[in-house]
C-alpha cells in the first residue's frame, strides 16, 4: 500500500542522523524510499521487486566492452533514463591509435568516438533496458587516484563528480 493510502502512513525511518540532506535524498516527498530497485505494482497493489539497478554493474559492463575506457561513472538517480561520463586510457588510446595507423587517438577522433560507441552499444547488450545507457559522454581528461574524482583505492567520488560535472551531465538530458 503506498504512503498515505487508505489514510496511513508508513514511516521507512526519520532521516540519517546529522545528515538532512542525505535523508531529503533517500526518500521522495510521498514518503517512498529510493531503494535502486527495479519493479511494478500490480492491479491489486501488490509491489513485486524485479531487479536491482546498480551504477557499479553498469560500469563494469562499459569497462568490460570497451578497452579504450578508464574510468566511468553511471548517471541515474532521479533521471527518466541513464547516461554515463566516461574518460579514456591513455595508454589504450595510443596503442589503438598504433593499430590503426592513426597520429593520435583523442577523445574527439571519429574512429575514437565509434570504437566508445561500439563499447556502449555492446554493454547495453548484457544490460536491463532500464539499465542501458541512453547517452554518454567522453570527457578529455585523466582522472587520477587520489585526485578530485577517485580515492587513492580507485572508487568513485560520485557526489564530487556530480558536483563538478553538473554542466556536462545536465547536456546530456537536455
């Protein structure tokens, strides 16, 4: 029964202690907690969980499908679709920029831009259609451990990404 319905009220939790801005984050206004769960309710309102929608599956299947990326982060969370920030590795870059006899393999070269798009098309083969990435976009930047964007242990720094790249994810749902 969702919040409110038939005049109750379910409470998930209160908040995160010290931290309202992460509880605003975690449950939506009708008192739904944003769980990543992929599901539908049924004619009788009976909620069936059908998947989990996790950015770190996402981003291994980039990274498994296309060699020429370093580093990428899913986009998702309260968005109609999914999209991804990637960067390249410099070293795949120029070894594939050896193989096809190319000056140099940056983000912006045409035979770059298809090989990425060949890696997303292919990852979006062994994804969900809600998880599949709709639109990406290739940054020209190296993102080093330690640094703004990856902990020395190479995880993502999502809200620091997000943050700093407001204006490159927001293009992509425009």
């Amino acid at each position: 029964m969702a919040p409110g319905a038939a005049g109750a009220r379910h409470i998930v939790m209160r908040g995160y202690r010290h931290d309202a801005e992460q509880a605003t984050a975690a449950v939506d206004p009708d008192g739904w907690l944003r769980t990543g769960d992929v599901g539908s309710i049924d004619a009788d309102g009976y909620v069936r969980v059908l998947d989990r929608m996790s950015p770190s599956n996402i981003e291994g299947a980039v990274r498994v499908c296309c060699p020429l990326v370093a580093t990428v982060i899913a986009i998702g969370d309260d968005r109609s679709y999914v999209t991804a920030l990637l960067t390249l590795d410099p070293d795949a870059c120029a070894a594939f920029a050896q193989r096809h006899a190319l000056p140099d393999a940056t983000p912006a070269h045409p035979d770059v831009v298809a090989a990425v798009e060949e890696g997303i098309a292919a990852a979006n083969e062994r994804l969900s259609r809600v998880e599949q990435i709709k639109k990406h976009t290739v940054l020209p930047v190296i993102w080093e451990p330690g640094g703004d964007e990856l902990t020395p242990k190479m995880s993502l720094e999502r809200k620091v990404i997000t943050r700093k790249y407001a204006t490159e994810i927001e293009a992509m749902y425009c």
